[in-house]
C-alpha cells in the first residue's frame, strides 16, 4: 500500500456511506493520532487501540446525528506523488471554518485551528467537514 492515510479516510468514508457504526484498520502512529483528533473536533464518538491474532487494530467508532453523519465529506490533499505544504498564515480555512484541515506539522498532527495557535505550518494531510 503506498498511501496509508488515504486508505483510512476511504474506509471512513466507506463506513459513513453505509451507516456502519465501527470500523477497524491497521494500527500506525500516525493514523492513530488523525483518528484521535477526529475524537476531539467531534467528528467520531471514539477510537481504541486492539490487538488481534497479534496484529493491532484501530477500532473507530462513527458518530451519526438523527440518521446522518457527522461527516459529510472527506478530502485527501497532500498524496505521495504531489505533496504540498502551507506556511503558518497559509492554511485553509474548510468550508469557511465549517471543517478542519489536518496538518503533519514539527509539533506533531495537528488541527488547522491548532495549528493557526502554535504559529506552524507543515504537510497539508486531508480537509474533513
């Protein structure tokens, strides 16, 4: 698999789409730490770490308002064959502050609100909203 993170964002889109209430991919740090600010931006109930046959597993639970997601489009941005990074006063606001854009910043993944308050930039990873 060459892009990991848009294999996340296609099986979460998958599970919304179907109205399923967990869903289950390979453990990374990195994944898991998208997936927790998800948890915190309100956009899953929550995520946990599992172990199976050996093997971990990042168990997300999604998060449905009278019937319909809590996210209602994903977008991968920067992808392995054209990455693209943004300054501190470069980010995106998503739907006009509606959605939030995930950075890989030298502080970590952080939100775009986050990332705006620590005056960094970084790899722009995916838009939610």
């Amino acid at each position: 698999m060459t892009d990991p993170i848009a294999d996340m964002l296609t099986r979460l889109r998958n599970a919304t789409e179907a109205r399923k209430s967990t869903l289950s991919i390979p453990y990374s740090k990195l994944k898991s730490e998208i997936a927790q600010i998800l948890k915190k931006e309100g956009y899953i109930k929550d995520s946990n770490l599992e172990t199976v046959d050996g093997h971990q597993h990042i168990t997300i639970q999604t998060k449905f308002i009278n019937k319909t997601s809590a996210i209602s489009g994903l977008k991968r941005v920067s992808r392995p064959g054209l990455r693209r990074y943004v300054g501190s006063g470069e980010i995106p606001r998503v739907l006009g502050g509606m959605g939030i854009a995930i950075l890989s910043t030298s502080r970590g993944i952080l939100s775009g609100h986050e990332a705006r308050k620590q005056n960094v930039g970084g790899e722009l990873l995916a838009y939610i909203w």
